[in-house]
C-alpha cells in the first residue's frame, strides 16, 4: 500500500513523517498499553521528522469521540473498518462517521501487506468480525459480525507469502470455527486446510482460537493425519463449570469440553494444548474456582492463560450483580497461574529424551553458542522458545527452515 503511494517504510519512529499507532481494547491492560504506545508516539510531533499521528483498531473505534478530546495531537481516528482508507486519511480526508459505525471492510488477496513477521513465518487472517455474543467481550460491537473469507482467495495470498519465504502460517480469526459460516457456498474451516496443505513449499500450519465444543471430528482427524497442520491446539475454554459458562453466554457446557480434549487427546496423543480461562468473573463463587483449578489439574494444558475478568462497559456481564474485588480477582488468578506452572514444569520434564522437528529462527540471545528456535507445538511469541547448539539441532531432526 505504501509502495504503491510512493511512501517509503521505515521502522524507526523517529524517522517517520507519517506514524500510525495500531491499538487493542479488548480489556483494561490493553487499552492502557495502546494509549501508553499513542504518548509515546505523540512525542515525535514534538521533536522528531513526525507531520501527521494516525491511530487506529479497536481503541479508535470504541473510543473515538473521547480520544479526539484527549489526544488532540492525533490527526485522525480511523476504524476497524477503514483500514484500506489510511492513506485517504493521510493526504487530509475527512472522516466518514457512519462508514465508523458500522465496520464491514475485509481485505483480500489483492490487498497490499507487509509482513512484520520474520520472513519464514506469517498470520494469515481467514475472518473479521463475531457472531458468538460471549458476555464478557466486546469485540463483536468494535469488529463487526462474521465476514469470512474465500479459499482462493486465501490461498492465493498464502502461496504469496510462501513464495517471499514464509514456511508457517498461522490461521487466525475471532473464532476459526466459524469460518465460512456467513457463506452460501458450503465453505468450511476443514475445506481451507484441505486446499492450504497442497501449497508446494508450506511446512507448518497452525490454527490460533478455535471454540471447545465446534472442532468437529473432521478437523480433529486432518489435525492428525496430514503433516503440514500442526498438532497445535488453541482453544479458549474460559472456564468449566456450567454455571459460570451459562452468565458468560457461552454455548459450551463442561461436559463438552472435557469430551473433546479426550477425543483430542485420544486420536493424537502428541498434541500440544493451548487455552484460556477467566477468573474472578461475577459471581463467581470459591467453590466454582476451585471447581475451575481442579479442572485444570486434570487436563494438564501444555500452555494455559489466567486472565482476571475485566469490567467492559458496554458487554452484557458490565450489569451482572456481585462484580468482585480486583484483590479476589488478582489472588486466584495468581493461585491458578502458580498450578499451572507445576503443570508445565512436569509437561516439559515429560518431553526430556524426545525427538521433534525444530524450525531454527537463529541465534540464541543467550549465547552465541546456541540456536533457537520452535517445534510445532510452540505458537511464535507466546509459547516460548528451544534452545539448544547447532550438532544437537542438527541430529535431532531436520529443521522446518
């Protein structure tokens, strides 16, 4: 897009005459990140080669009317819908209000992209928007509804990015397991992976969010039986006891979720598992934590996230009764994290002695001696790192890049 423009990238701020500042919102420490990351960049209007201060994504679009009062600095606010328009807003065009309101953009292969990623790896986004209506979250009104899009026109962006370097994509979406539920045309999540593992070149694909009770034994078995698709699971229970799932407006039930993980772990007994849970949501008791905490300790997930739950206005559970204090919320989050790390711990002292495929991303930050890098069962940035020198990685199988 800033090719076409005639602007040149840079990667240093300091150096930019246009910077525009990304943002989350999706709970409280986001949104005090993404405006710490807007002061930071305000500064170099102040002094540095900085004209114009653009900020975008969901704070913008939750937020727009009381960021232009405290951030008057910033030249302009633009949606989550409006992404294929910054460079309108660069050269000085208005902002359309209603366009604000109602995000519907969805790019496609045709969209101009540049990778921040390394160039052996790449998101690959399949999916804008939500139909779930989960009580807690917000990203539905800042986001829009389910807007999915086609396999050609995803695998010809994917056969892009392999043909620029990439060797592993990660599919990601508000919730993959809806993919292609807002077509006519029968396209599924399953179809997807059957057309994505036939790119020459492709060794990894990981899927990031998928919903407990939706992974249908299909996808189940290509998780299995095809090698390029990671045995990787991501998938955000926020909690087990039925009762919290029913005020969270979650469709699962505790049963269900405990039924595919064995299925899961039944079929492929190597895979990795990823989840997410909430604690401290309203109303909920000592005895329905601990429920949450025992289920934990049965399920043994390789990577586990504690969120303490976050007071969103504008969500439905914002006006649940019995909202709980930030030092409960704090402590069982704590206590929930202290269990699951005696869970990796032993997970990863179980995997001593094993075998696996490593992708080498180079040297270690430790050691010159050493390289890192991932097996398949370690999303990038969020599920850590394999250390090791370069004959043990070298013998211990070949690497995926």
């Amino acid at each position: 897009m800033t090719q076409q423009n005639h602007y040149q990238f840079v990667t240093e701020p300091e150096k930019a005459e246009v910077i525009v500042v990304n943002t989350c919102s999706f709970i409280n420490d986001s949104k005090r990140e993404s405006i710490g990351a807007i002061l930071d960049m305000a500064e170099h209007k102040k002094a540095g080669s900085c004209k114009k201060l653009i900020v975008t994504g969901c704070l913008a679009q939750r937020y727009k009317q009381d960021l232009k009062v405290s951030f008057p600095e910033v030249d302009a606010f633009v949606g989550t819908g409006q992404y294929h328009k910054i460079l309108d807003f660069i050269d000085g065009k208005k902002e359309d209000d209603f366009e604000f309101r109602h995000p519907k953009y969805l790019h496609n292969e045709n969209t101009p992209r540049i990778n921040t990623q390394p160039f052996y790896r790449a998101y690959l986004k399949v999916s804008e928007g939500c139909i779930k209506g989960c009580a807690f979250c917000i990203i539905p009104r800042i986001r829009g509804t389910l807007r999915s899009r086609t396999i050609p026109s995803l695998v010809t962006e994917a056969e892009k990015l392999v043909a620029s370097g990439a060797v592993e994509l990660n599919l990601i979406a508000q919730d993959l397991t809806d993919y292609g539920r807002d077509l006519e045309d029968g396209t599924t999540l399953e179809g997807l992976l059957k057309a994505l593992v036939k790119i020459d070149g492709l060794q990894w694909i990981r899927m990031l969010y998928l919903y407990p009770d939706e992974m249908s034994d299909e996808l189940i078995e290509l998780i299995a039986t095809e090698a390029k698709i990671c045995k990787y699971i991501d998938t955000p229970v926020q909690h087990i006891n039925d009762r919290m799932l029913k005020l969270m407006n979650r469709k699962v039930r505790g049963a269900q979720i405990r039924e595919r993980l064995q299925k899961l772990r039944t079929r492929i007994p190597d895979v990795s598992v990823r989840s997410t849970v909430i604690v401290g949501y309203p109303g909920e008791t000592e005895e329905e934590f601990q429920e949450l905490v025992e289920f934990v300790k049965e399920a043994r997930f390789d990577h586990l996230g504690v969120f303490a739950y976050s007071h969103e206005e504008n969500t439905a559970s914002y006006f649940l009764k019995d909202q709980l204090s930030e030092s409960i919320k704090e402590s069982r989050r704590e206590h929930l994290m202290k269990v699951q790390m005696e869970i990796s711990k032993e997970n990863l002292r179980n995997k001593v002695g094993t075998v696996v495929p490593v992708l080498v991303e180079g040297v270690s930050d430790e050691s010159e001696f050493l390289l890192k890098g991932r097996h398949a069962g370690q999303a990038p940035d969020i599920d850590g790192l394999h250390r090791c020198d370069a004959g043990i990685c070298g013998r211990a199988g070949k690497p995926a890049g």
